[in-house]
C-alpha cells in the first residue's frame, strides 16, 4: 500500500515537487588548482632552448566527496604559464552543471572560455576524467576498451649534449628498448654515432625544426636510417609545409609532424606533409581531444605518436591511458624529474605499465 502510494504520488507530482526531488544545483563540482614547479634532474637541451624546470599547475575536481587530479605542463616555449594558467582557471565554472558524466558539454564550453590555453584546459579534462573513472570504478583504458596488456614501450630522451655526457646518459638508459635522440644543432652526427658506440637500440630522432633546407634534410635522413634510427620528428619549421611534403614523399623513414600539429582540426591537414603526428594532450586540450585526433589520424592512414612535456606522473598516467592505441610512446616525462607528487602509471622495464585503478590510476603523494 505504501509503496503504491508513493508511486501514485510520483505519477502526479506537481512542478514544484518536481523541483525539490531534482539533483540540487550550484556548487557539486568545485575545481582547486595550484601553481607547482617542477624540477628536472637534468639540464634538458633541445635545438631551441635549455632549462632546469617546468611551470605546472595541479588541478583539483572535487565532487560529492570523491576528487578527481589533473595537470597543466607548460614549457615556457609554448606560450603558457603560471600566471595565465591561473587567469584561465579562475573563469571556469564547473558549479552550473549537475552531472560531471556530461563530458563533451562540459569541455566544449571549457573550450570556448578563451582561446588557446591548451594546457590549462587540459588540467581540467584530466581531471573530470578522473573524476568520473572513480565514480565509475573503471581505469580510462577500460572505459575505451583498450587492453593494459598492449602498452608500448616509452622511448627515453637523451637531451643535445657533450659528447661524454650523451655516452653516458646512454649508458645510463639501459633499461630502455628506445631512445629518443634530440638533433637539429650542427653536432647531429655527433650524438647518433656517439650515441652508437655504446648501444644499438632503436632510435627515434626529433629536430624540433631544426633543418631548413629540404635537399640537406633528406640526405640526413638517409644518413639517419643507415645507422638505425627509425623514424625523424619535425625536421623543418612547421611553416615550410612545401619543403616538409617534398621530404616525406621522399624520405626513407617515416617523417612525424610535432609543432605543426597541436589539435583536432589540424590532423586533416597534416596528411600529405607528414606520415603521421605526435599527439600531446597539453597541446591538445587533453584526453578527449586527444582519443578523437588519434581515431582521424588512423582513419586517415597516418602514423600515431604520443607524447608529452616534463610532467608529473599524473599527465603522464593521464596519457598512458591512450598508449595501447600508438605505434610510439614518448612518455618518459615523469622519469626526467626529481619532484613527482603523483603515483601512478609506471615504466617497468622501458614499458608503460598502468595500474588497475579507477580513473587515470594516480594517487597523491604529497602536497
Ligand atoms: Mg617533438
């Protein structure tokens, strides 16, 4: 009787009945966010810079009592930092909306609060994917239906350096199956064939726009794939887009676009001026732009590569969620650093290694 009762009284409820059963609005997500340094173990040489730190900012979704981590790398190159981060963060606001499983809604408007800011919008995509694997209890990878057991292996950087110090950060790669070579300065022959007297290990190359002339360009990747490097990162500027489809037309190896792909809407214009993209969620906006660039990429017929900045484990573990989907991973970002506040995603043996954990699998250390 009573439950029919409170049946029947539920059939006929009135608007403002209605009203009060609804979820109460205003305030159930609230994000939290901090500036953060991080600090790298190395000096850390690519063919346009060097530093000793990163800016990051650690992001916080906190919903009926579960928290969801999130991280903006930003490598002061690319335009970002402490304090736009923190301009951008403080016009989000997650308390207009009622249900965190709304996704697209809720990164779509994200998106449209200003332009750029890639990695602060990342910050708050990887931490409302956190959130919401917690709530679901599942890891992302089996949320997407990828298999754990399908990880890549990482590559390992090796910096653009004195010949003892590339022997010896070679040496000291051991545990790696790949390394990942910085070119584009005039010691380039240098760090391969040094890099060759002590291994000879697969090697993928990154010239982070370092060529400018195309003819050079391809003889140095002939050069390159004599001595078993395997495929060749942005090896002109992104705006010599002729010079770079004259090059992968030609080249032996496979030519990987970087700095000329940042988001969605770029990939169908990649096709023809590189075999394929390296996808990064701090250029993307984060995880679900990032799922989206690889399916068109696939799609497409083009190469796959995933990447990342100095990051804590916490971008990293966010990313190694997509590896399975890649043909390389360039996700040793948490390896380079000597202050991670994060556990999570592990490198074991130069593979990714993700941990059966809701979310993206990370847990707080300290901070
Ligand atoms: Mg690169």
């Amino acid at each position: 009787m009573l439950a029919g009762s409170a049946l029947a009284a539920n059939l006929v409820r009135t608007p403002e009945a209605a009203a009060a059963q609804a979820p109460r609005s205003g305030g159930r997500m609230k994000l939290r966010f901090r500036p953060f340094t991080i600090q790298l173990k190395h000096v850390f040489t690519i063919a346009t810079s060097s530093r000793t730190t990163t800016p990051v900012v650690l992001t916080e979704i906190e919903y009926e009592g579960i928290t969801g981590y999130g991280e903006a790398s930003m490598p002061p190159y690319l335009g970002e930092s402490h304090e736009s981060a923190t301009a951008f963060l403080s016009k989000v606001d997650l308390s207009k909306y009622d249900n965190p499983f709304e996704l697209e809604t809720i990164l779509h408007d994200i998106d449209m609060l200003a332009p750029g800011n890639p990695a602060a919008k990342a910050s708050v995509d990887i931490a409302l994917h956190d959130l919401v694997g917690r709530l679901l209890k599942q890891p992302w990878y089996n949320i997407w239906g990828f298999s754990a057991a399908k990880t890549p292996y990482t590559s390992f950087t090796i910096g653009i350096d004195t010949e003892d110090v590339v022997r010896a950060k070679t040496k000291e790669a051991a545990e790696y199956k790949v390394l990942k070579v910085k070119l584009g300065r005039d010691t380039d022959k240098m760090m391969i064939e040094t890099i060759r007297s002590v291994t000879d290990k697969p090697i993928t190359s990154d010239v982070n726009q370092g060529w400018k002339d195309r003819a050079a360009a391809l003889d140095m990747v002939h050069w390159l794939k004599d001595r078993g490097v395997v495929m060749v990162e942005q090896p002109m500027p992104k705006e010599q887009v002729d010079d770079l489809a004259w090059l992968t037309e030609r080249s032996p190896l496979p030519i990987i676009g970087d700095e000329g792909v940042q988001r969605l809407a770029d990939i169908p214009k990649a096709k023809g001026v590189y075999h394929g993209v390296n996808i990064k969620l701090m250029k993307c906006t984060g995880m679900r732009e990032a799922h989206k660039m690889i399916v068109l990429a696939r799609s497409l017929g083009m190469k796959v590569m995933l990447g990342c900045m100095t990051e804590t484990s916490c971008g990293i573990s966010a990313a190694s969620h997509l590896s399975p989907m890649v043909d390389w991973a360039d996700l040793d970002g948490a390896l380079l650093i000597s202050n991670d506040v994060f556990d999570g995603t592990q490198v074991l043996d130069g593979k990714m290694t993700l941990r059966n954990r809701p979310g993206i699998g990370v847990r707080k250390l300290k901070g």
